[in-house]
C-alpha cells in the first residue's frame, strides 16, 4: 500500500514543471471543476517504473504505456501491481511482458498499463 500525500503530488509537479492547479490544491482543482487535488498521469507512470525497477536488480524498463481510467487522489490508499504474461527471448536479449495496475482500497482501477522488461 502507498499513499501520496498533497505535499507530495505538489512537490512533484512542481519538480516536474507542471504547474496546473489541479496538481496544486483541492481548491484550485476545484475551481477547474474536479472534485479535488488530483495525481499528475507522469507520476502514476513513474510510480510503475520505480516498481519495476526495484523488483530486480539490473532489469531495464523498454516499454510502458498506461490507460487512465479514472482520477487519482492523493490521501488515498493505492496499491500498485505488476503480473508477468508473456516470457521470450532473441538475439537482442531476455524479456518479460508484464500487465500493470493502480487500484484504491475499493479494488477500482485507476490506471492500467503494459511494460516490457529486459532481463539482465
């Protein structure tokens, strides 16, 4: 489980030079209509990149892609998940496919994607 807090998702963007309000605050969020504060798409995808990274040591990420399915807020619990579907190999190396997923306490899809793996 993981929870990214205001600070968090503000300091992010503004590190990611994102300057939108509705990355900023609940309130600036909603006054571009939505119900609050909400997670840049950037950050879900780095958040699947870190696990990625850290399952294994010396894996290197050469593909993600990701589908928002709905928002991601901070101050809620999200768990992050990757399941291993597809195992090749070719002159050029050994790689997995994996399927991703972002899900709150309710079991809601937020964001899902695909990655492909390169073994070491």
């Amino acid at each position: 489980m993981l929870t990214l807090t205001n600070a968090q998702v503000r300091r992010y963007a503004e590190a990611a030079n994102m300057p939108g309000g509705r990355f900023m605050s609940d309130t600036d969020a909603q006054a571009e209509g939505l119900p609050g504060q909400i997670v840049p798409g950037n950050l879900s995808l780095a958040l699947f990149s870190r696990l990625l990274a850290e399952w294994s040591a010396g894996v290197r990420l050469k593909r993600i892609s990701a589908t928002f399915r709905a928002l991601v807020r901070p101050n809620v619990a999200l768990t992050l998940g990757a399941v291993v579907t597809e195992k090749h190999s070719s002159d050029h190396g050994d790689f997995i496919e994996c399927d991703l997923g972002l899900e709150n306490a309710d079991g809601e899809r937020l964001v899902t994607g695909t990655a492909t793996v390169e073994l070491a």
